[in-house]
C-alpha cells in the first residue's frame, strides 16, 4: 500500500475512536435505524451515551465562532452536524461542523455577516433554524425524528437507490429475446450493474435524491408509473443520452425502466431503505465544511482547478476556477476569500459547433420547459493550472473539420509521420476538444490547436512542464479508435515559441507483444489476429489522465467493461518509443472511471463494485510483456481491493456507490496524512478517505444532493496549521437544480421556485486537530 499507511499514531487513535473499524457500517455512535429502532426514532446505542442530567458546559470560541451545546430530550447530542447558513454574500454560504461525543461544537472562522443556524443528523429531524452571528454562544435543541419515514428523509441518495429490485445473477449471461430476455450484450450481472451505475444511469447525477425517487406533478399525467418513466428520461438536453441508456437495459418482462417504475411506487407506498447511515466518529468529527454556490441553476459544472498539483502553495487564497462542459461558454470563477462569484468567457475560432446540436430538448423539462439550457461551443471539460497560475482547460476552440495541416500525412511533426490525426467530424462532437488557457495575470487567453482530443489532463514533473492529455475515445470511450492516443503539450517551449505545432506531439498505443523491450514499428493493427513477433496496437482510449513522479510514467482509465488501467512508459523520445501496458481489473472489481497514482507510483482506482483499489506494479510475478499482454492478464497479483461503506442493492454484496473520480493527496494537504486516495462518493453526498486500509467518510450534510467529479487540494498559508489547507470539489451532477434548495420545501427537495433552486456548489473541506478547534 506505499504509505498510505503511514499515518501518525494519533490520527490512527482518532480514526478507531471507540475501538470499532471505520471502515464497517457499525462504527461509531451512528443511529441504526431499521425495524429496532423505537422510543422516539432514536435507537439505543445514542441513547445509551446520552444523559437528560449532565450539564455540559459551552466550548470556548473566538469573535468570528459560533458554538455551544446541543441537546436533545435524551441529553447531549454526538456526531450530529450544526449548520450555519447566509445569504448576504454574493454566493449561497453555508459553514456546518460535527458535535463532539458530548455534543459541543464550533463552527470556525465564519465571516461577519447575520447567519441562521440549525441542527441536522441521523435519527433527527431539522431543529427550528435561528438567527445567531459569529462571536455568540448559541444552545440548540435538536429534535428527534418522530418516525422511521421522517428519519429517512436525510438518508443520502445510496440508501434509497438501493431499493431496486435488480435482476437475479442466474439471468446471466444474457441470452436476449428468445433466451432469458437479458441482452446478450450483458455477460454478467456485474456488467448490467456498473450500467445501472457511474458508466450508465449514475454518470450525470444522483438517483435516489428526493428529486428521483419521487415522480413530480409537474411531469404530467400518466397511465402509469413505467410511462412516467418513459417520458421523464426523455426531457431536458439529456434525454437522447437518457434514451439511449434505457434502451439498452430494456427486456420482455420491461428491464430497468419497469424496475425503476416499481421503486417509486414502493416508495410512494411507505417503502423504507433497509439500512440506515451511521453518525460522524472518530477523526470524522474534527471536519469541517463550507459551501459556496457559483454559476446558476440551469447551467451545471464537470470540474474545477484551484492551485498547480505539484506545488500546491500555487494561487495562495486565489480564485477558483470551473469547468461547465455541455452547458454554458460562460466559465465561473469564485473568489474563496470575499465570497464572490463571476464568470469568464474563453474565445472559439468561427464556425465552432455548439454542443446543443447534439443535445436538442424535445421533450419539456418540468423545471425549464423547451429552453435550450445547453449550449457551448467552449466545451471546457476539465481545467489543471501551472506553476505561474495560469490556467489549462481542455476546451473547444475550432470545428472539428478544420484540421490544422501539421497533423496529417506528410507533417514534419514526427508524431504525424508515424500516426497522422486526420478524422473530421461533422457538427459537434463530444471530443473534439483542444486546450485554451486563461492567464489571470494578463487576462488573456491562448489557444493551443492540437490534433488530438482532449479531456483530462495533467502536469508532469519534468523541466519542460510537459502537460499530458487523454482523449477518452477508443473503446470504452467515444467509438473512434483511430483516434486512441495520448498527447502531450511541451508548455515551456510552448510559451517560449508560441509554435503550437512544434510544441505538442502524441503516440498511439503500443503494447510489446514480442517482449523484446522496445518498441518496433510494423505493429498489429486493430482487429488483426496477433502476429506474437510484433507489437500491437490496442484500441483502447484513455478516459483518466495520471502522471507517477515515482517513474516518470503516464496512467489512465479504459471505461471498457470490466475496466481498464494503462501505464505508458513515454521513453526518451516519445512518438518512437512509448510504450503501454495494459491490466484488466479482476473480480470482485469492475466498472471504472477515474483513478490517480500516488508519489510511489501506486495506482488508485474508484469502483462500481463498490471498492477503492490499489494496483501496484511491483507486486507483479511475471513478464508484463510477450504474448497476450494486450489483453490485460498479466498480473491480477498487483490489484488490492478495499470496500467502501453504505447499502449494497438486494443480492449484491457491495456498496451501491457511484465512485466517479479519485483522487490522491500528494503532500498531505487535508491532514490524513501522505498519499491518501480519496474517492468521490457521488451516492452518499461523501468522500470517501482510504486510511491505514480503512474508511474514513467525509460527508456533506447539507444541501444533500452533493455529487463531485474531481477533487484538488491547495495550500493557502504553510504556516496557519489546518486554517491553512484545504480541498476543494465542484458538485458537477448535469442536475444542479436537483441539490436540496434554500427553505426546500422538504428535507433534500430542490428548491419550490426558480428563485430558490440551487446553482452548482463549490465545497471547501478543512480538518481540525479536533472538534472544538478554533
């Protein structure tokens, strides 16, 4: 595991608190709310550490604090959240800390401003909110949950999602219509879930919100609840996408989409999740989190870039920058430090394509009828920033018929004489996308036109600042093998020259399948039957893009199930040289997006199956090249797989989560210590730490609906302790609207008005040495 492992003794006491694993849904002083629990919905392991009697007295707390104790009518409340919340900024605002074991609690370094202030957690109900400012000792009274249904409210979306019913494993493999009904594209039940999961259904936003689990008026009227489903997946710019999905988990006896209708209707009946959540324990309780909002309510976020990775004091307190993809060219930029958010607006050449050709509204939205709400020509996918603070989105900025001479056939580019990118695309397509880049010191953008897609990207640590880009198409990705390559950008020559040709350069996967260690040209092509004296080429695309300062290799993610990691090993002069491994993940492991490598050069992977893995090359065996190593066999040895917490689907054994991204702090930013992975919990409103093989969950109680695609960590101030440091997430679900809105009219509900709806989330999260820090 590196060290990963390598936490301080005192943090490893904080994460077992109490003697119990972290990692299990047991641990800690978490309600366990199912058919047990009685007397007032509190169950009595809280009870049991509550007492009416005891007299606590308040913490200590500085001018800009809010705290005090928090009681109920069985005593002091623990692991509960206390949430203060304004609207006198320029952004939505909200600051919520955990109560102690005897239920103190201070919410720190809050800006002047008048805030309301409340109560939430599990086996609760929100206490009334009141008026308090920074600098005031408040009591508050939380109120226990009056029943099971009530409780369940502010259960995250997880818990709800693992109500369906899915099919049972011996309907594997699909034998299609005339068989079991079960597309014979679906060989095994893992393959069904991970579509049901992040590479399907759960790649865009929540299921199992109060926003879908309960089927709005507002939809209509229907014969029943499998026509409200059927209409409900096709409003909005997303219903083609959505169409298309459940369409493919369609069978005889109605698939998903019936499976889906009967959810809500036991829902709608009284049905309850099963399991419930358990409280923050432990080092769980020392968090603290800030939400800020930026943009608005019908334009969404993918991602957000707020420091350079490898030196993370980059842009100290400095602005953050977003990512909105499909929805808008307008990018938001949110200043952390006054609380303001503002937009800018990166140039495209003429005749730039619009993403709303591909994503046309044909059916009304319930909540923006027929208005077209996605639409850029920007296409800004994901953004990283560099050592001077500028910032690198990969963005459209041409059509993608307009291909520049210098990438095909006849190039003096040496990476366009041996693999020439000349494959137009009418309209718009997905990833087509170049790099423009945004210098706040000037104000000015730059294009940088570059034959290759793009979609994630990564600084390596290397005198040229040499930024890497993957492009996610191949399989697993967009259907265009040809186009499965990874590039590279050398931005000091770049900057130096402004030559974008001269700069940039990519390479075609390579696999040494005659396992002579090197790369020789004359390689297998794609759909070829192995000549094992040859290399191959592989057609699968990059979806993730990680860069391992331990060997100065390049990782990424194939989305092809069951899921895929590839190395590339650039080698001295890449277009000739590189060359790429390839390694299937092993059952019980299967469907990924992300991944990222830590600085011993481990790879760390977020999965549908439920699990954080690991994979580290040095624990394998055998030769990793020679014949077969295009298939990805050859060393199942290097996978470690760790469960993640939360329900599991009836039939499952592992957590219903939607793990999109990960991500690994290098420098130990948050405080959990060096090369921590931390997945994104897109189901569980979390994140999700993985600490001395443990679990650690950071979650964000409020407004439920959080759903990250990337994660980053900066270092304001080296010498401020944890007020200094923090990470930083976008809630980047294609639904903003969906988020739980101000004064929702039920717990987690989207705001009742357009006024109230809720615009992405940017969340700050921040690590005290304990709960009453300040």
């Amino acid at each position: 595991m590196g060290s990963t492992s390598a936490i301080s003794a005192a943090t490893f006491k904080q994460v077992n608190q109490g003697g119990k694993t972290v990692g299990k849904e047991t641990f800690g002083v978490g309600p366990l709310l199912g058919i047990a629990m009685l007397a007032g919905a509190v169950p009595a392991d809280v009870r049991a550490q509550q007492n009416p009697i005891q007299q606590v007295a308040a913490p200590a707390i500085d001018n800009d604090d809010i705290g005090g104790v928090v009681t109920s009518r069985f005593g002091p409340e623990a692991g509960v959240w206390v949430i203060a919340e304004t609207t006198g900024f320029g952004t939505r605002f909200a600051k919520m800390a955990v109560t102690d074991e005897h239920g103190r609690y201070v919410i720190p370094n809050l800006p002047k401003a008048s805030y309301r202030v409340w109560v939430r957690g599990y086996g609760l109900v929100d206490s009334p909110k009141v008026a308090s400012e920074p600098g005031k000792i408040l009591e508050l009274t939380a109120v226990t949950a009056p029943s099971l249904a009530e409780a369940a409210q502010y259960y995250p979306a997880a818990y709800w999602y693992s109500m369906v019913r899915i099919p049972d494993q011996s309907r594997f493999p699909g034998t299609g219509d005339k068989g079991n009904g079960i597309p014979e594209y679906f060989k095994t039940p893992q393959h069904w879930l991970n579509f049901i999961k992040t590479n399907g259904c759960g790649n865009c936003h929540q299921i199992g919100n109060y926003a879908t689990r309960y089927l709005s008026p507002k939809l209509g009227k229907f014969e029943s609840s499998e026509d409200a489903w059927s209409h409900r997946l096709s409003v909005g710019p997303a219903g083609h996408d959505m169409v298309n999905f459940i369409t493919q988990l369609m069978t005889p006896d109605g698939g998903h989409l019936k499976a889906l209708a009967d959810w809500t209707d036991r829902i709608q009946a009284g049905e309850l999740p099963g399991r419930s959540p358990r409280r923050p324990a432990g080092v769980e309780r020392n968090l603290v989190v800030t939400v800020r909002d930026w943009l608005d309510p019908n334009h969404y976020l993918h991602d957000l870039t707020t420091t350079d990775r490898r030196h993370p004091t980059v842009n100290a307190y400095g602005p953050i920058y977003g990512d909105t993809e499909l929805s808008s060219n307008a990018q938001p930029v949110l200043d952390p430090v006054h609380n303001t958010k503002t937009t800018i607006e990166p140039p495209v050449r003429e005749g730039t394509p619009s993403s709303a050709l591909a994503n046309k509204v044909v059916a009304a939205s319930p909540y923006w009828g027929m208005e077209q709400t996605w639409d850029s020509k920007v296409n800004a996918h994901t953004s990283v920033m560099d050592q001077d603070g500028r910032v690198y989105w990969a963005a459209q900025n041409r059509s993608p018929q307009d291909i520049p001479a210098y990438c095909k056939k006849g190039s003096p580019l040496r990476s366009a004489q041996l693999y020439p990118l000349d494959v137009s695309h009418e309209g718009f397509f997905q990833n087509s996308r170049q790099v423009t880049v945004y210098d706040p010191k000037t104000q000015k953008f730059t294009m940088i036109d570059t034959c290759f897609g793009t979609h994630h990207l990564n600084f390596a640590e290397d005198a040229d600042n040499t930024l890497w880009l993957s492009n996610n198409t191949g399989l697993g990705g967009a259907p265009v093998p040809e186009l499965a390559v990874a590039g590279w950008i050398n931005t000091k020559l770049f900057w130096q020259t402004g030559d974008a040709a001269k700069a940039q350069g990519w390479t075609p996967f390579i696999v040494d399948t005659n396992g002579n260690g090197k790369r020789d040209e004359g390689y297998n092509e794609v759909g070829q039957t192995p000549d094992y004296s040859k290399d191959t080429r592989i057609p699968f695309g990059m979806y993730a893009m990680a860069y391992s300062p331990a060997d100065k290799t390049v990782w990424g993610s194939s989305l092809a199930h069951p899921g895929y990691i590839m190395r590339l090993d650039p080698g001295q002069n890449p277009p000739d040289t590189a060359l790429t491994e390839i390694y299937k993940v092993p059952l019980p492991g299967y469907g990924i997006r992300g991944m990222d490598v830590d600085r011993n050069g481990v790879a760390w992977l977020p999965l549908d199956s439920g699990h954080i893995a690991s994979f580290d090359r040095r624990k394998c065996q055998g030769p990793l090249n020679g014949p077969g190593a295009e298939k990805g066999e050859k060393c199942p040895e290097g996978f470690t797989f760790y469960p993640l917490p939360g329900p599991g689907f009836q039939g499952d054994p592992s957590a219903e989560e939607n793990p999109y991204y990960l991500w690994v702090d290098w420098f130990n930013i948050l405080g959990l210590g060096a090369n921590v992975p931390f997945e994104i919990g897109n189901q569980s409103d979390s994140l999700h730490a993985l600490v001395g093989g443990q679990i650690v969950e950071l979650r964000v109680p409020y407004p439920m609906g959080f759903f990250a695609k990337g994660l980053e960590g900066r270092i304001d101030d080296p010498k401020a302790g944890w007020k200094g440091r923090e990470l930083w997430a976008t809630s980047g679900n294609r639904t903003p609207f969906h988020i739980e809105g101000i004064d929702a009219p039920a717990p987690g509900a989207p705001g009742a008005t357009p006024e109230t709806l809720s615009s992405p989330l940017v969340v700050e999260f921040q690590l005290r040495p304990d709960p009453l820090a300040h």
